[in-house]
C-alpha cells in the first residue's frame, strides 16, 4: 500500500480539507532592495573545488580539473588552463 502524507491532495479531497494558504512574508521590491552581492575577499582551490569566504560564509563551487587558480584580481579568482 502507498503512504499517502496527510497533506496530500488525495486526503484534501477525501477529507475535505482546505489546501494551507501562502502567505507573502516580504514583498519582490523588499528582496531586491535588501539583496547584498557576496564578494569573496579569500579563494582558496582544492582538487576541483573552489572556495571563496564572504560576510556570510563559504561559497563553494566545482570547476574543471584543467584549470588551475592563478591569482585573484578585484576579488574575482582568475584561471589558467593547464595543458599536458
């Protein structure tokens, strides 16, 4: 027998429950006024993984194995491809 979760819309019907209501906490122009870009101040490269430490914490992201950091200018991580 499949479970069914008790807020499925299988049980709404059955039941006659009302779906749970969406209710906005902040509006778009909130969000877009509040948004802060995170600009790493230190990358550090390990294996294929790079991370970059910001005001709120690791952004991590995955590059190719061929290329290797060279050097961060302007806080952006700069790449060079290795060749073999």
């Amino acid at each position: 027998m499949k479970y069914h979760h008790p807020d499925s819309d299988f049980y709404r019907k059955v039941l006659g429950v009302e779906p749970p209501k969406a209710y906005p906490h902040v509006t778009e122009e909130e969000v877009l006024q509040n948004m802060v870009r995170l600009m790493p101040n230190n990358w550090v490269l390990k294996g294929n993984i790079l991370e970059g430490e910001t005001s709120q914490g690791k952004l991590v992201q995955r590059i190719p194995t061929d290329y290797i950091l060279e050097k961060v200018e302007n806080g952006l991580p700069v790449f060079k491809k290795v060749i073999l």
